[in-house]
C-alpha cells in the first residue's frame, strides 16, 4: 500500500495546517474558556472549501478522498478539537447519510448549505437507553397521513443546536419487521414543530462543540423525509459509523500530534538542574515513546483511509485505528501534561485544554469496548 501523500493532498494539508496555525490557535483557549460555539472558524472553512470535502463537486463539495478529509481532520485537531469535531461530525456523520443515500431532491435540498458551512448537519443515534446498544433505539416515528409523527428523544448530539444548525438525521423505529423491530432513518430540519435540541452539556472537554439532548413529541415531517430505504436505518447508521471512526481516529493523531508539539518545545526551553529538561533521559524516553507510537497509530488511520477510498472493506483497520490512536491521545496528552509541570494544570498552556479533550476520544462514536467487540467480531467470523 502506497502511503505517499499525491500533491493535491499535501496542498490540503499544508492549507489546514497554515489556517489552523493563523486562525485556530490564537483564539483557541477563549472558545474552550467561554463555551463559544465557533461561528466565524465554520464560516471560514466553509469558505476554504473544509465543510465538504469529500462530496461532489456538484453540490459545491471537495471532491476529494477519505485520504485528504483526514488529513485536514488531523490538522484543525493539532491545535483545537472543538473546531475539528465540529467538522468532523458535520462532515462523516451529519452530511455523509444525506449524501450516499439522500434522493435527488434531499441532496439538491440540503448539500449546497451543507457543503458551504452555511449549514450545520447532525447525527441522531444515541439515546439514553441506546448508547453502545444502538439498536435498541425507542425513538419511534408513525406514517400518518403522509407524515411521519416522531416521538422520543436522543442525548449527546453533536452540532444540532446552534444558530446555522440545519438538520438532524435520525433512526426511529417505523414498524416491526420479520418479528424484529424496523429501524429508518429520517431528516428532521431544525425548527420543525415538535423537534426541540435542549441546552448544551456541561463538558470535560470539546468546550466549543456543540452537544445537547433532543426531544420530539408530536413532531412531524413530511413522508419524503425518510432518507434511504425504509428498514435499511440501523445498517445505513453502522455504515455511517464506520467511515466516522477514520474521521475520529485523525482527530485522535492530530491531538496527540499538538500534544508531542508542546511537550518538545517546552522541553527545550525550561531548565532545571541547570540545563533544558529535555537533556533528561526521563523526559527524552516520554517524547520518543510518543512519537514512536504515534507515526504508527497514523499509518494505521492512513491506511484505513485508503482501504475506504479503494472499495475495500475497512471496518476491521478503522475500528483498529479508533481503538489504538484514542489510547495514544489520551496517553500523549497526559505525558505532554507531565512534562510540563506544574505549569500542565493550568489553563493558559494548550496541553492542559488537550488532556481534557483527549478523554472523548475513548468513548465517542464507539466505545474502546465496541471497537474491541467489533475487530474481534472480525477476527473470529467463521
Ligand atoms: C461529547 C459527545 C459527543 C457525542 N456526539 C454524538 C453524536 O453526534 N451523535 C450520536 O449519535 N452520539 C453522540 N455521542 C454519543 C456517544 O457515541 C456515546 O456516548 C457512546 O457511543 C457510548 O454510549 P453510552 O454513552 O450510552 O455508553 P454505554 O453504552 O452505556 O456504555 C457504558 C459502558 O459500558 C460499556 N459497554 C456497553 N456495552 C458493552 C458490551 N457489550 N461489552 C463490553 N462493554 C460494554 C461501554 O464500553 C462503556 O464503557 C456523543 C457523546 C459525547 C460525550
């Protein structure tokens, strides 16, 4: 497998990486401080063409690889993740379902908006009694003349409530199936009657990403609004999240990425004892351990990328890839922590907003225990 980057990829990177430098990190501890959502960062990615990379250039998309959605991913999460999930979820989780399986009409609808950054698109899968157990989703919608009325509710949504949020995508259960339960997927637009996101979390971490609870009672939407087969949501959802982890596990390399960045150029510059702590062998095996272990994690989500980019299967190396880099972040984070001192626990030094962001990346969109499940699902099907 080829890992070299093509040009235009490297151009991509290189112009996140510039922007995220010039534009994401000076204000970056006063989103995380202030809870502010960032409106102006979305509006300017959206004007860098960063809010639809991998859709079709009709709809005012990038056109480009899982490759280079990834890298882009990886660079914003260097030095802020609440501005990288928040594209991140945009892209991979709310506009990706409205994308591969939207009609004409849906896609002509809702990607122009979508792909701009003029509008926000958020994934509704986790409940309060169906988080890792998605399946047992209780939301359920019923066709009543030419709508669907949805009632139930949905926790810990990315990206549903804020000032340019558009839509929601949801599973609902539309009916039983073969003695199970049908599972559909639906477009919800915010301000629809009856669909109300609740207010914002208080967070570990991800300060400046928007994540709420969601109820609907008695909303409805049009019948047109089922997205993709009826029945097919719970597969379309799995999909979904597949693709997501590549998406979460860039994330995951870019913040262990700012976190080594720090910890180098903080062990260069403190002294003790006389000399720059980096002259410690204690504090030079921390930094090489990180490093070592992450160029691999990276490798690993480059090639789950261009597995998902050649049509083959990559469920087994992104659920890898998840499971490996979210450790790594949380472990890169808390020895950049170290390495810092005293100085790590507090606020004004990025490492200590990275150690809080870091620990999400275990949990969100997969449990380490369901990325486990999954690779050993893999490993051990006859
Ligand atoms: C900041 C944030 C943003 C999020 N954004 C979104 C979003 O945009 N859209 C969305 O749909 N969801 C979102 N989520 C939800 C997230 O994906 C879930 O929190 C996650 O999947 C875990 O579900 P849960 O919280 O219900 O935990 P649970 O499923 O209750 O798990 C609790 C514990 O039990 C373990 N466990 C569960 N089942 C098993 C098993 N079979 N074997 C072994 N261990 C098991 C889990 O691994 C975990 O350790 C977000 C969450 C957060 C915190």
């Amino acid at each position: 497998m080829d890992f070299g980057l093509t040009d235009e990829q490297r151009l991509l990177r290189d112009t996140v990486r510039d922007f995220a430098r010039r534009e994401v990190a000076p204000v970056a501890e006063e989103l995380d401080r202030t809870k502010a959502f960032p409106y102006e960062i979305v509006a300017k990615l959206g004007e860098l063409g960063l809010m639809g990379i991998p859709f079709g250039e009709e709809y005012g998309g990038g056109g480009a690889d899982t490759l280079s959605y990834a890298l882009a991913v990886e660079e914003l999460a260097r030095v802020d993740s609440s501005v990288s999930i928040t594209m991140a979820a945009h892209t991979s989780l709310g506009t990706m379902p409205i994308y591969l399986w939207g009609t004409d009409e849906q896609k002509g609808d809702w990607l122009p908006n979508l792909c701009a950054g003029r509008r926000l698109a958020a994934f509704g899968l986790t409940e309060p009694e169906a988080g890792s157990d998605a399946g047992a989703t209780r939301t359920r919608a019923t066709l009543s003349d030419g709508e669907w009325v949805i009632d139930g509710a949905k926790q810990f949504i990315t990206n549903a409530g804020t000032e340019i949020s558009g839509c929601v995508t949801i599973t609902a259960v539309t009916g039983s199936e073969g003695g199970g339960r049908e599972i559909s997927n639906l477009i919800v637009p915010n301000g629809n009657p009856g669909y109300e996101p609740g207010e914002p979390y208080r967070k570990m971490g991800w300060n400046a990403s928007d994540t709420r609870p969601l109820t609907f009672e008695d909303c409805r939407v049009p019948e047109a609004n089922l997205l993709g087969r009826r029945g097919q949501g719970f597969k379309q959802f799995l999909h979904i999240l597949d693709g997501g982890r590549i998406g979460v596990a860039a994330m995951a390399v870019g913040l262990a990425q700012g976190a080594l960045d720090e910890a180098i150029s903080y062990a260069k510059e403190r002294q003790a004892f006389g000399q720059a702590i980096g002259k410690f062998q204690a504090i030079q095996a921390k930094i090489a351990d990180i490093s070592a272990q992450l160029e691999a994690a990276r490798l690993l989500v480059y090639r789950a990328a261009l597995e998902k980019d050649a049509g083959e299967a990559f469920t087994l190396t992104a659920a890898q890839a998840k499971l490996i880099t979210g450790r790594l972040a949380v472990r890169a984070c808390e020895e950049a922590v170290q390495i810092h001192g005293g100085y790590g626990y507090i606020e004004e030094y990025p490492v200590c907003r990275f150690y809080r962001d870091a620990k999400i990346l275990t949990i969100g969109e997969g449990t380490d225990e369901v990325q486990q499940m999954v690779i050993a699902g893999k490993l051990l099907q006859t």
